[in-house]
C-alpha cells in the first residue's frame, strides 16, 4: 500500500450524494487491505445513517483475484452493496471486466465511465432523476386527469382535472347539481368514470373497487347520512376500523384470547376518537335516535376510526346551527393539525370554505371553472357569474 | 318437429298465464314501489270468490263483477291495514307485510268459501284443439289457452290506454317517478295506492278465472302464481312489456325444459331414475341464471344507487 | 330495585364488552340455563319435551340462522327449510355410509355441506338485493327438495325420499328417552347460540349490520361485500343444517324431502319476524310462539266446543299468524325480543318509575 492511507482517500460529495474512494495507484493483492478499507467505509457510513452513491477510481489500480474474492464476500452483506450504484473510473479493459463479474456475484449495478468528471455529472444526473420521482410521488398525492362520468344520458362530470397535495385542506364549491358528490365518488370507486385517471400516491387507475380505496387509506362522510342506523355509536365506530381487525371468524366465535384482545384494543382507539370529538355521553345510543348534528359527527367519527390518510367529507356541515358549524370546523382543522390527515370537503357555506381551506376547485354544470387559492377564486368573475346565474 | 312446436305454443300460452300474474306485481311495484308477494294468494281469493259467487247461483257476468267489487274492498282495506301504517318503511319490511297478507289471503278466502277444489267452466269455451289448425299442420292447440291469451291481450290493451290516456292513469304513472310530482297533480297518494291495487286485483281475478277454468280453483294456484316471480326477474320489476315478455319466456323454456332435459340428463349419466318434475324450479334457476347476467333485467334500466 | 345498572360502574373495556355487562342479566341467564337443564327433564312429561321443547330448540337454532342471515346481515331467504333438508340427509348419509362416524361430528359436517351449498345459493346476492334474493332462495328451496327427492342416493334408495335417522350415541351412551334427547339438543343448541352471540358481537357480526344498513358506506370503510355476504350465507347455512339434523336425528326420527317445504321456510321466517329481526334472544322467543301458538290455537277452539266449524282451525292458524306478522311490523318491527327488553328497563325502574 502506498503512502496515503484508507481514510484519506474516502470523500463524501454531499451534493450529490455519493461517496468517493480513490484506489489509484494502489496494488490490492490479499485479503486483509480489503478488509481494512470495508472496515473503514462502513465506520464511515454507520455515521452518517444514510445511503451514498459509490464512487471508485480505479486509475492505474491492480486488484488481484483474491481481492476480489474478498470484495465479493464482504459486499454482499455490506451497505456499500446496498448502496444505490457503483460508479467506476479509469480502469483497464482487464479490470472493467472484472468489475462487472464481481459486480454481478455481490448483485449491485456497477455503471463504468472513463472519467472520474464525467462519472461525477452522471451521478449528479441520477441523483436528480431520483429526488424528482421522489418529489413526484409526493406531489401527486392525488391527481385527477380528464374524467368524465356519465348516466345514462347526464352528464355528471366532464374531462374534469386537478391535483391537491398532501397535508392540505382542499375543498370542491359549486352551485346545486355540479358533479361536486359525483367527484368524490369517483375519487374512491363508488362511481366508475367512463374516462379518465384518478392517481393517487403515485398509482394511477381507471376504475375500482369501493373497498380497495379503503384498503388505500380513503374514508368518507356522505351528503346524506350514511350511519348504520340499526347499531350504536360505539359499533358505528368499531365498524370503521374494520380492516384493521385480523382475527378470523372462528376465533370471533369463540371471542376468546387474541380475538378478545383485539376487540379491547380497537375499543382503546375507538375511544380516543369518542373523547376526541367529545361523544362520550352517547356512545352507546343506537345512531338512529341521535339529533341530526351528531350523527353527522359520528359519521365523522366512523371516518375517522379508519385512520385515514385522506378524509373525504361531503357537506360535512350541512344543515347544522351556527355553533355546530363551528364544531364541526374545529374538528376538521384539528384532524387536519393532529394526525396530518389530508382533507378534501365539499361544502355549500363560502365563509367556512374560506375559512379552512388552502385551495378550492369550483364546478358548475360538470365541469371545473376555476380553481385556486380561497382569495383568487372568491374573486374569479367567472365563478360569480355561476354563483349568481343560479342562486337567483 | 311438430311435437317441438305443440310444446312450445303450449308453453307460450301457459306463459300468458304467468304474465298476467307478473303483470299485477309490477303495476303495484310500479305505483308504490311495494313488492306485492300477496299477488297470488290475490289471483287464489279472486278465483275462489269468483267461484262461490257463482255457486250460489249468480250469473257469469254479474258473479264477475261481484268478484271485482270484492277485490276493490280488499285494495281498500289493504291500503289501511297494511300499507298506511308502513309507508316509509324500507322495503323490504312492506315485502314482509305482504308475506304477512299472503297468509291473512288465504286463510280469509278458504275461511269464506272453503278449501276444497272447485270447477270453474267458462260459458263456449272448451279446451279442445282448434280443428283447422289440427288439420293442416297437426299441431294442437287448445282453443281455451287461444281464448286465455285473446283476453290477456285485451287486458293489457286496455291497461296501456288507461295509464296513457286518462287522468288518473296519468297520475299513476307520475307517482311511479316521483311521489312529490303525484301530489302536485292533486290526487292523494292513498287514493292512488287504493287505485292501483284495485286495478291489480282486477288482472289478480282475470288470472284466477283463466286459471280456475283450466286446472280448477285450488290452493295450488298460489304455487303456480309464485312462478310470477322469475318472469319479474326476467322481464324486469317495472316493465310492463317486460312482464308479458317474461311470462313467454317462462312459459315456454319450463314446458321445453320437462320435455326435454331429463331425458337428457338420464341418458347422459346413464341414470335410470326419473328425473321428470323439473318444472317446480326450472323457472327459478333460469332466472338465477339471468340475474347473472343482467340483473336489471329485460326491459329495465340500469341503475346506480345514488350516494 | 332488583334490576339496576346504577352503581354497576365499568372499570375497564374488558368489562364493558363482556356479553352480558349488567349483573342482573348474568344472574337471569344463569338461572334461565339451570331451569332447562336441571329443572325442565326432571318435570316436564314426555309429551312437553318431544312434542314442544325439542323442537323449539331446533326451530330456535333454525331461526338464529335466518336470523344471522336476514336479521343481521339484511339478506332475505325463502329457503331456511332447504337447508334444514341438506343438513338432514348429509347427516343421515354421513352415519351411513362412514361406518364409526361420531354423530357429533356427523352433525358438524352436515352444517357444512349445507354452507357449502348455501353459499352456492347465495352468489347471486351479490348482484341482487332485497326481493330478488328472495326469488334465488326460492330456487334453492325447490330445487334441493326436488333432487332429495329425485336421486334416491340420498336416502338410501327409499320410497319417495323417506329417510329414517340411525341410533343417536355418543361415547357408547345411547340416547333414546325424551329426557336425553331434548339435553342433547338443548347442549348443541346453547353451545351455537352462543357462538352466534359472540359472531354478532364481533367484527363479522358489525360487518354483516353494515351491509344490512347502508351497503355502501359499508364498501366505503372497506367491508368487502362478496367476503361479508357469502360468510353470512355459509354461517346462516350452517346453523339450519345443524337444526335440520336435529330435527331428523331428536325430533321425528323419520323425515321427507317434502317435509321441508317452503311452508315451514316461512315459519322460520315468521319466527325471526315475532321474535325480533336481529336478535339471538329473539330467535328463541319466535320460536316458542309459532310452536305454541296452533297448539293454543287448538286448545282454544275446544274450549269453545263444536261452535267452530271444521276446517276452520287450520285457516284460523293462516289467518292469524298473517295478522300478527303485519301486527308486528307495524307495531313493534324488533318483534318479542323488544318487547323482553323492555319489560327488563321497567325492571330496572321498579318500584321507582322515575
Ligand atoms: N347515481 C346516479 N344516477 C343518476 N344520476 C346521477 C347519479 N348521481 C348523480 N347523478 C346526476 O349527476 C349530476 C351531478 O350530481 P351530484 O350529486 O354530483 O351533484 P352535487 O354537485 O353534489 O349537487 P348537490 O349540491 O345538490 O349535492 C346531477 O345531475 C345528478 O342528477
Ligand atoms: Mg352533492
């Protein structure tokens, strides 16, 4: 080994993510230098607790077979195999494939340049691609392109298209009839559009079940209440998580050891949702004989049981009094605050909409007239004209 | 081949039979959006009505329109009894009230006129092969099942212009549509529900009268009127085209089907049993077929629930 | 004050959720358990234990099937005395043709050829609702009555179907008297009764409401409705099969195929109407007043002597149990069992009724 040592010559180019080891002018010809040099990159790395690009020179480098040998060894179970690509530089044909063998027996992708500048811009390029994907995914939390939904002849919604982000209040306004209920059906498969995409966490779809939106993490309230009318609040709530139960219906039956457990640990949940929306004295009242203000809030509540990461809620506040507008609305936004829960409402009263929400889509007649911030849209002539050519 | 057919036009006119017990379900289904299970035991207290009127010495006509007067008292008191405590009610509670009346039917119409199997002739109707026909294809067809659907056709002639050209057919149709649009025309809703069932107990009796005369007044006609149900299936529950296409379908595929699917079946498995009788649940397995396929049925229409 | 909830305060979920959280119930079950099993085969005559208690029971059970099936899981069958009929005959060819076979288990695998079976009735409910269903059980009753019928495999090659149930012994112990019967009966009955309780209680029980309440919010919180309906057919199914076994194997001893008709499918239906849509306790309830009621019926017209005339009594039967069907959807839908719980809250006020 020449005079420099292992440590100095690691790099980390944060920017791009990567890390560098310069083998130039370097003969490795037994075991104990590559295990050295491993020792000290996953030291290195345990530090950082993060995943690096790798980068090798291998200019003017001999690396013999039973270096090799060792490379593939250690590699295998080592984080630099895990790492997201090898990039290698300067090496000779006779090493390039070599590389490639070993490459193949640790099973990573080595990607081999003949410079180390040109293997830097390349990584700087990957690294890009991937944080865009990633961001990607992040903003399309969920996307709506070009559908439309029809009835026999009516036409409910057409090509109708736009995105809301995750972590955000969103709302759909329009006049009576707009197709404001029908997006939110299409949105989790209770109505199959006959065109266009609905992409939600960066899987678009044509069509679906009702119940895999469920099993995607989309709840809902409906435009008329949907409880079941026939159990209490406390199973109205239980129903809604569901899908969180794992016990099969033999040990249900039996309603012994973990089929007890569970059903006391949903119970648990269930009940922090109970003090959360502040239902605690009705809990075993059968829904049916509850006023309409606190069904609507059951409903909520049952939505909310699901741990939802996105909570659909249709005129959650409609045909309510003033104060339980209020409630209703500090439930939305603490929901929206505590458990990050993206939300998008339908709602007909314009100062609760401004209110709560960071964006706003406006249809009228099945399709989208505007949309934007609160602000914009209040003051969009075109949705005054809308509001006004049908409200009077 | 020409057995082929006598079984087949056999069949299409015992279906005319059926599509007029179907055809009183959709009128009520239609207008009150009840499922009237209660419409056989209805066909079964009209044609036993019928027949002890007559027994006591009424003539035909008037015993008919005696049998009429006491369906309409029958739509009337159902109307109270049964369907103005219930309005409102899910439907599937008013399917069971009429199950309830299905009962309540019977026993009253036993109860008045007994419970044994009458005859019932109509005046010059017999049912014999029609002559020409018999001799120049050899086909025969009974001159009663022509007549039965001669009068079937008629009445669904005369229903069609009833629900088109009067008022309170009209009002009928609305009340189909939309209960708040029937109100604005000005006709209560219980008079309408009144009328209709009225109406329903007419075919209810035109059908008992066409089933008494061909296989006699008896309990179980009220198994025969089951059979409505799979011609509702096929032909749609509000379809009125649907019910009388049904009826055909039924008709025809279930007298087809005894003739000729056990023999096939037997000879297929090599079974030596007989497998004959198939006609108490070919209609309803046909129908579980088709719901398979297209549930809204026949004629009706598609129909998303709305949330 | 016998019956009061005050002072019963839940110290945790676990007590909360128990199946029956008020003291005084407990105590009632318990007494009710140790009067049929102690008291009733030590008084009742033979006539009361076969001709009213045994099939009660069995009715019961037969009842709690539809029940889970139309009361909980708001599916309408036509059909329960079908698969009472599987449940008879796949027992009878079960003892039969395995030679050793324990009837207990016998009975178990008779439930489950009846789920099997109701589940292949049951697919068409997931296209179809309310009264279209009841056209497919219909197909179910015709038809399983008509190949028990028609292939005489399943009774062993007898005249019309008629099958006669083997000996009934379990462990070497013969159970031939009224008495021994009706305690076999009545421990399959409680044993299912409860499990049927605990299902209802349950998540598949909330999930069935939920179909039966609002189908699509249900689809919404992710209830799979295909899952959910064909588990209510295949449990419901089960439950008839087991009563149809009973009611061959302690019961008449000797059934047809035509003894399941679709007359006693309605009394099964009529009982889960009278005893409460939704309700195990109910079940039980509807089953005691249908088998009791032609029977007081009966005593009834002989008290009023030769007044009545003949044949009277079997419309009279018609007459009234389609009056007290329409009775009770109108005036009390939730049938006996509600009419019990609400005898229970006067209870709970007495002698205070404030
Ligand atoms: N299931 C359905 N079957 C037939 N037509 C439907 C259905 N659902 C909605 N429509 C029609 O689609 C159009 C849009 O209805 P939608 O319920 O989406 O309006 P909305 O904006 O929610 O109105 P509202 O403010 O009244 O709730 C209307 O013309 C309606 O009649
Ligand atoms: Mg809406």
């Amino acid at each position: 080994m020449n005079e420099r040592t292992i440590a100095e010559r690691i790099t980390f180019h944060d920017a791009i993510e990567t890390m560098e080891v310069d083998f130039s002018h370097l003969t490795m010809a037994d075991t104990v230098q590559v295990d050295a040099f491993y020792d000290e990159v996953e030291n290195r790395l345990a530090d950082t607790g993060r995943r690096w690009y790798f980068l090798v020179v291998y200019t003017d480098c001999v690396i013999q077979a039973q270096a090799w040998e060792r490379f593939a060894e250690r590699g295998k179970g080592a984080n630099v195999a895990h790492g997201l690509g090898t990039v290698r530089v300067g090496a000779t044909s006779q090493t390039r494939d070599a590389i490639r063998e070993h490459a193949g027996r640790a099973s990573f992708r080595a990607n081999i340049y003949d410079t180390r500048e040109q293997a830097i811009v390349a990584l700087g390029e990957m690294r890009k691609r991937r944080r865009d994907a990633q961001t990607a995914a992040e903003e399309t939390f969920l996307r709506v392109e070009n559908v439309s939904l029809r009835f026999g002849g009516v036409k409910a919604i057409t090509e109708i298209s736009f995105e809301i982000k995750r972590g955000e209040i969103s709302a759909i306004i329009g006049p009576n009839g707009a197709g404001k209920s029908s997006m939110l059906n299409v949105i989790n498969g209770v109505y199959r559009p006959q065109e266009g995409t609905v992409t939600y966490l960066g899987h678009p779809r044509h069509q679906m079940e009702t119940h895999e939106a469920a099993a995607q993490g989309i709840a809902r309230t409906f435009q008329n209440i949907a409880l079941f009318k026939g159990m209490s609040v406390l199973d109205n709530l239980m129903t809604g998580r569901n899908l969180k139960m794992k016990c099969n219906f033999l040990q249900q039956a039996l309603y012994w050891g973990s089929a007890q457990r569970e059903e006391l640990a949903h119970r648990k949940k269930v009940e922090e949702i109970i003090d959360f929306l502040e239902i605690e004295h009705i809990r075993k009242t059968p829904v049916g004989r509850l006023p309409y203000g606190l069904q609507k809030r059951v409903e909520l509540g049952r939505a909310l049981a699901a741990e939802p990461i996105l909570l659909l809620l249709d005129e959650p506040m409609a045909g309510m009094n003033v104060e339980e507008k209020q409630d209703m609305c500090r439930f939305i936004l603490d929901v929206n605050d505590q458990f990050g829960t993206t939300i998008l409402l339908i709602e007909h009263d314009m100062g609760v909409v401004m209110d709560i929400s960071d964006f706003v889509v406006v249809l009228d007649h099945g399709q989208k007239i505007a949309e934007g911030t609160p602000n914009e849209v209040r003051t969009d002539p075109v949705v005054i004209r809308a509001y006004l050519g049908t409200t009077h | 081949m020409q057995f082929f057919f006598e079984v087949l036009i056999g069949g299409l006119l015992s279906g005319v039979m059926y599509s007029l017990v179907a055809l009183g379900f959709v009128l009520i289904y239609k207008a009150s959006g009840v499922f009237n299970f209660a419409q056989g035991a209805m066909v079964f207290f009209a044609a036993l009505t019928f027949v002890g009127i007559t027994e006591l010495g009424v003539p035909f006509g008037f015993a008919l329109i005696l049998a009429f007067g006491a369906m309409i008292l029958l739509a009337i008191a159902t109307e109270r009894v049964v369907l103005r405590p219930l309005v409102n009610q899910p439907q599937i509670t008013l399917f069971m009230a009429t199950i309830g009346l299905t009962f309540l039917v019977e026993g009253l119409a036993q109860g008045m006129w007994g419970a044994s199997v009458r005859g019932l002739e109509i005046p010059g109707i017999q049912d014999e092969p029609l002559e020409w026909m018999m001799e120049n294809t050899g086909i025969g067809v009974s001159k009663f099942d022509l007549f039965a659907a001669g009068v079937s056709a008629v009445l669904v002639v005369v229903l069609a212009l009833f629900f088109n050209k009067t008022r309170v057919g009209r009002a009928l149709r609305a009340v189909a549509d939309d209960h708040q649009a029937a109100l604005a025309i000005g006709i209560p809703l219980q008079d309408i529900w009144r009328i209709v069932w009225a109406v329903a107990g007419l075919v209810a009796l035109v059908a008992g009268v066409m089933w008494g005369a061909r296989n006699g007044v008896q309990f179980a006609l009220t198994f025969v009127a089951l059979k409505a149900l799979p011609v509702l299936i096929i032909g749609g529950f509000t379809s009125i085209p649907g019910a009388i296409v049904g009826g055909l379908i039924i008709g025809a595929s279930e007298k087809l089907g005894e003739i000729y699917i056990p023999p096939f079946v037997q000879s297929t498995f090599g079974l030596e049993t007989n497998l004959g009788g198939i006609e108490g649940w070919f209609p309803y397995v046909m129908a579980l077929l088709f719901l398979l396929v297209r549930p809204e049925g026949l004629f009706g229409e598609k129909h998303i629930d709305r949330v | 004050m016998l019956y009061r909830e005050a002072g019963q305060f839940k110290a945790s979920y676990k007590e909360d959720q128990q199946i029956f959280p008020i003291r005084q119930d407990r105590i009632a079950i318990a007494l009710i358990l140790a009067f049929f099993y102690l008291v009733v085969p030590y008084f009742a005559s033979q006539y009361w234990l076969q001709g009213i208690m045994i099939p009660v029971l069995i009715f019961s059970l037969a009842a709690i099937g539809l029940n889970i099936l139309t009361g909980y899981a708001g599916q309408l069958s036509l059909g329960s005395a079908a698969f009472m009929a599987v449940g008879a005959f796949a027992a009878y060819n079960f003892v039969l043709r395995i030679p050793g076979m324990p009837i207990l288990v016998a009975f178990i695998l008779a439930g489950l050829c009846a789920a099997a079976v109701g589940m292949v009735f049951g697919l068409p409910s997931l296209r179809i609702k309310g009264f279209y269903l009841a056209v497919a059980t219909l197909a179910a009753q015709f038809f399983i009555v008509w190949a028990l019928t028609k292939f005489p495999w399943f009774s062993n090659n007898s005249s019309s179907g008629v099958i006669t149930a083997q000996k009934v012994e379990i462990l070497g112990y013969a159970f031939e008297t009224p008495e021994a019967k009706y305690l076999l009966t009545l421990a399959v009955v409680t044993v299912l009764a409860l499990l049927a309780k605990n299902m209802v209680r349950s998540s598949i029980g909330r999930s069935w409401m939920a179909i039966r309440d609002m189908d699509v919010a249900a689809e919404v919180i992710g209830i799979r409705p295909m899952h959910t309906k064909l588990m209510a057919f295949a449990v419901s199914s089960f439950y008839c099969g087991v009563a149809g076994a009973l009611y061959a194997y302690t019961y008449l001893g000797t059934v047809e195929p035509e003894g399941f008709n679709l007359d006693l499918s309605f009394k099964i239906l009529f009982m889960v109407i009278i005893g409460g849509v939704g309700s195990i306790m109910g079940s039980f309830l509807g089953a005691a007043f249908i088998v009791l009621l032609p029977i007081f019926l009966n005593v009834a017209m002989h008290a009023l002597g030769g007044w009545v005339p003949q044949g009277i009594s079997s419309n009279l039967e018609l007459i009234v149990f389609g009056g007290l069907i329409i009775f009770f959807l109108i005036v009390e839908p939730h049938g006996l069992a509600r009419l019990w719980q609400i005898g229970k809250e006067k209870l709970r006020l007495w002698p205070f009724p404030h």
